[in-house]
C-alpha cells in the first residue's frame, strides 16, 4: 500500500504555478485575480476562504476577500456578484457555501458567469464536464486528479469506489474517473454513506481493485477551558492499487 501524500503534491503544483505566474510577470501580462465572496462568519468558511486566499499570495496570484453581513438580503448578493461579473480585472469567483437560509445557493450559483465560475458549479460548467469538455470542476475531484497525476497512478481499466454521490464531490468524481481521460477509463461504482452521530459506515466490495477511503471535511473542537476552534481533517481508511 502506498501513502498518497497531498502536501507534497501541493507543494509540487504550488511550485510550477508560482513559476508561470512569474512568467507572466516578466512579460507583462496579466495575473490571474480570485475574488472570493464570505457571508458571515461560519468558521468552517472562514478556514476555506483563508486557505485559498493564502495559496493565491503563495504563488503570486491576486486576491480580494470580500466580507458581507449574515443577514445580507439575496437582492444585494446578486447585484455584489453582478459587479464582479462585469469587472474585466477579476477573472474568478467563488463564493463560500454553506449561505444563510434566506438566500438560494442556486440562485447565487446560476448568477456567477460561467467563465468565472472557478469551483464548477454552475449548470453550464457541469454540463460540459458530462461532456468532457474544458470547463472549471470542482475543487476537490480535481485535487484527486491531480494527487492520482503527481503519483503517476495509472487508473485505466481499474474499479473505482466512490462514497456518496454529492453535486460537489461525489457526482463529479464519478462521473470524472468514468470518462476516457487519464486518470480515468475506470469502472466507477458509488456507495451510499450511513451517517451516525459517531461517525459513517462504509461498506465495499472485495472486488474494488483501486478505491480511495476516506472522509474529507471541517470540523469543530473543544477542550476544558479553551474555545472552540475548527480544523482540517482528512481520515483515510485504505488506499490501494
């Protein structure tokens, strides 16, 4: 079994894009411009937003960290990302879910341009996806393309086990690895997750050849006498080839 590990991958992509970034640089063009949108002050988000607006300072990109009030009406939202739409000098858009329950998510996804719709949600960016043409996708099914890259893993012909079936991470991934690119060219099957207070219950066939085990998330933690405080974790059960 071989450890897949994701920081060193990072650091390899981080490396070549602050490399073409200084390229750009040097012949005067343009540097790519994210403009990341935070609704309140969840602290799950606030470690996402802080994560990806520190990864564009690392490898030269621009950024601008827009903050808004949780009871922002769904009318001033739109016309915030309307603005961004139509500003030639930003060329990405994300804005961090979860929202407040008085505002649509797809709403506010379906109102970002697809051409800067950097985390691949909106329709016309799926759907290119489920035709296999260029198109943003999703975060984290492309960090998992670009792990299984780095290590060189050769999928083609292999199963691939997929838990869950969300519109951000498991339906993208499926429908990714089940496509004839490298990686992919794989026999994709998806489970269902049961979710318990303590945890989640996988179960996986024995004739899984290539399977990722994990769960992927935010969380919050506590201890006597010190405040709440969120943090990454990843948990991977078993991968193997």
């Amino acid at each position: 079994m071989e450890l897949l590990d994701g920081k060193l991958a990072s650091k390899a992509i981080k490396d070549l894009l602050t490399l073409k970034v200084a390229q750009l640089t040097t012949e005067g063009k343009k540097i790519p411009h994210l403009a990341a949108v935070l609704i309140g002050n969840n602290g799950a988000s606030e470690t996402y937003v802080g994560a990806k607006v520190k990864a564009c300072a690392e490898i030269g990109y621009k950024s601008t960290l827009i903050r808004l009030e949780d009871g922002i009406t769904e009318n001033r939202l739109l016309s915030v990302i309307d603005e961004l739409n139509n500003d030639p000098d930003v060329d990405g858009i994300l804005v961090q879910l979860p929202l407040p329950r008085h505002i649509s998510d797809e709403k506010v996804i379906n109102s970002i341009h697809p051409s800067k719709d950097v985390d691949g949600f909106h329709p016309e960016n799926v759907g290119r996806l489920v035709q296999g043409m260029p198109a943003y996708i999703p975060a984290t099914p492309h960090g998992i393309l670009l792990l299984l890259e780095h290590y060189k893993i050769d999928t083609k012909g292999k199963h691939a086990v997929v838990l869950g079936r969300s519109n951000i991470v498991g339906r993208p991934i499926s429908i990714l690895l089940s496509g004839n690119t490298t990686p992919g060219n794989n026999t994709v099957l998806r489970r269902g997750s049961k979710g318990s207070s303590r945890g989640i219950t996988m179960s996986w066939p024995s004739s899984a050849s290539f399977s990722f085990r994990g769960i992927i998330g935010i969380k919050s933690i506590s201890s006597s006498g010190l405040k709440s405080k969120f943090v990454s974790f990843i948990s991977i059960y078993s991968v193997t080839k």
